[in-house]
C-alpha cells in the first residue's frame, strides 16, 4: 500500500528468514568481524580477476542465507542483486549460478535497501514466497572502474572512502521467524552540484537527508519510534553534513540513534580507509550481518537503514558533470 508520496507500507510484513554477509581482509580486521558468515585473507579469492573474486563473493552470500535458511536453491524464487560494476557483470555471473529468476539492479551504494524494498513488495503482493537479494562490492575492482588501479598508488584526501570488499544477501519470505519488513520509502535523485569523486559522502547527504524527511513525513511518525537509524555509506564527512542538514530543517534525531553503516564497519585508526566504508557491500554486510544479528539478539526492535548511492560512472566524471545521488529507506521490525 502507498503511503504520503513515496512509501510503501508492507502489510503482510514480509519476513527476514535468513541473511548472511561476507567480507575481505580489511573487514576481517574491523569491529563488526564476527557478525560475518565468511571472511576472506586475501582481495584475489583463488580467482584469477577481481571483478571473478566479486563474482565469487556474491555466490557465497546467497549461498550461505539460503544454507541458513534451510532452503534450497530451487526454492529461491526470484533473485535481486546489483553491484557496482558496468552492467553488474558480477551479479550476473552470479545469477547465472544460482539459476533463479533475475532482477538486475543498480542504485549504487543505495541497491541493498533498493533490493530489499523491491522483494519484500514482491512477497507482499504474493507474487513471490521467497525472493533473495544479494549485492556486492570490491575494493579493487571499484578503484580500477572509477579512480585509479591499486598498483598506481595515487594518494587520496581524507575526504575519501574505502570500497568495502564483501557481500551481503537476505532471504525475504511470506512465512517463517525473524525480522519483518514494515515499509519502505523510496528516494528521489537529488543533486547538489558537488563533482568530487573524493567526497561522496558529501554528494550523498542530501539524499539521505529528502529520504528520511520523506519517511517520517509520509508515515507521520517521530525519530524516536526507531531504536537505529542508520544511513548507508556516508562516512564522517557524510553523516556529519546529514546531521547538520536534518537539524537545520527541524528534524532532530537523537546522536545515539543516529549512525552510519561506513563509520561501524571500519576502526577509526584503520589505516588507508580515511574518512570510513562505502561500496554496496557497506550498508548490505552492516545491516544483514550487524544490525540484523543484533535484532535477532533482542538488542534491537525497530530499525531504519537509508542506504546511499553515488550514481556518477567514470563516463559522466570525464564529462564534468556533478554527482546526483539517491537514498532508499526500508523499516525493519521485531
């Protein structure tokens, strides 16, 4: 059902039957490690390409929340992925593993609560009874596409980010125990007119920041009905500037509600990760892996994650274009 403008309430409250997240060496390092199914040493995988070791990081995931949630993979009846290369090579390959019916998706940094959104509507409007999302990022396939290749070395400001390696994946069904999705807003792309690939967060914010006003305007509901509220990948430029912004257009949510999936996933000391995580693999391996696990444990009832996503490409950056971004929003509850 669609509420206000831009959000869908479910009302069968699809449910989080299993979910499962994996991660490379610098996430193995972090403080969210063992909320990780798999966790890998190395960038290459086994594999003989990047872009392969993604591939491969995608696999495991669906492999591992289908494993979870003692189904097969023949039951998965639809399939969401997305990832950040061009034409989601990986999550094709991927799919084409798995054999279920497949939605390709691209929302960048935003395409886990994008697929999250999209299966739990499918389950909703019982079209599907289990629908999997999976998506997926990798460091050094990213910084090949988008910036420069690791074995150039370029030094970054420390308004950059780090692409995590991973994958997160979350089984979403009709029936079953666990977390329920209760709605979801969808965002609209917003472009302020910052052009720096150096400084996403910065870009993101103010969409974060129309999707959470968006949320609590079209369900008529108050910060402090969550537990978390979490953005995507904004990092602490990123998520200081929605802050400011929210604060500034009269919405006030309390600082110890308020976070950010780039700024957990990472130890601030880490080296070379600067001003925090980002990639599609942040909020999909911090919310199917940390946040979930935790409601699982009863810490959390209610949370809200705004996942994020820089939609420039190396193409549109040649051309001196700005970087418009979304933010999609998806309520999750006990």
């Amino acid at each position: 059902m669609l509420q206000g403008h831009q959000t869908w309430v479910f009302d069968s409250k699809p449910t989080i039957i299993a979910s499962a997240a994996v991660g490379g060496p610098h996430e193995a390092q972090g403080p969210l490690a063992c909320d990780f199914d798999l966790l890998h040493d190395d960038f290459w995988l086994g594999q003989d390409s990047f872009e392969k070791a993604e591939k491969k990081l995608q696999e495991e995931a669906c492999e591992t929340a289908i494993k979870k949630a003692n189904l097969k993979k023949e039951d998965v009846q639809f399939l969401f992925a997305g990832d950040l290369m061009n034409q989601t090579v990986p999550s094709s390959f991927a799919a084409r593993t798995l054999g279920a019916p497949f939605l390709g998706l691209y929302g960048a940094c935003s395409t886990s609560m994008e697929g999250l959104a999209l299966a739990s509507l499918l389950v909703d409007s019982k079209f599907a009874k289990n629908a999997l999302v999976c998506v997926s990022s990798h460091n050094a396939a990213s910084e090949k596409q988008y910036r420069y290749p690791t074995e150039y070395g370029a030094q970054k400001p420390p308004t950059a980010q780090w692409t995590v390696t991973g994958s997160g994946a979350a089984l979403v069904s009709d029936t079953g125990e666990g977390p329920k999705v209760t709605a979801a807003t969808i965002g609209r792309v917003i472009d302020m007119g910052l052009s720096d690939p150096f400084n996403m967060g910065a870009a993101m914010a103010p969409a974060a920041v129309d999707t959470i006003e968006a949320h609590f305007r079209d369900l008529n509901r108050d910060p402090s009905y969550y537990d978390v509220i979490a953005t995507g990948d904004l990092g602490r430029v990123g998520h200081r500037i929605a802050g400011d912004l929210l604060k500034k257009h009269g919405l006030n949510i309390p600082e110890e509600i308020f976070t950010d999936c780039g700024i957990l996933i990472y130890r601030k000391d880490q080296p070379v990760v600067l001003a925090g995580g980002s990639g599609c693999a942040c909020a999909a391996t911090t919310t199917f892996g940390h946040f979930l696990n935790r409601m699982r444990k009863g810490e959390i009832k209610k949370l809200l994650v705004i996942a994020t996503g820089a939609l420039l490409s190396p193409m549109s950056y040649q051309q001196k274009e700005s970087i418009p971004s979304v933010a999609h929003a998806v309520s999750i509850e006990l």
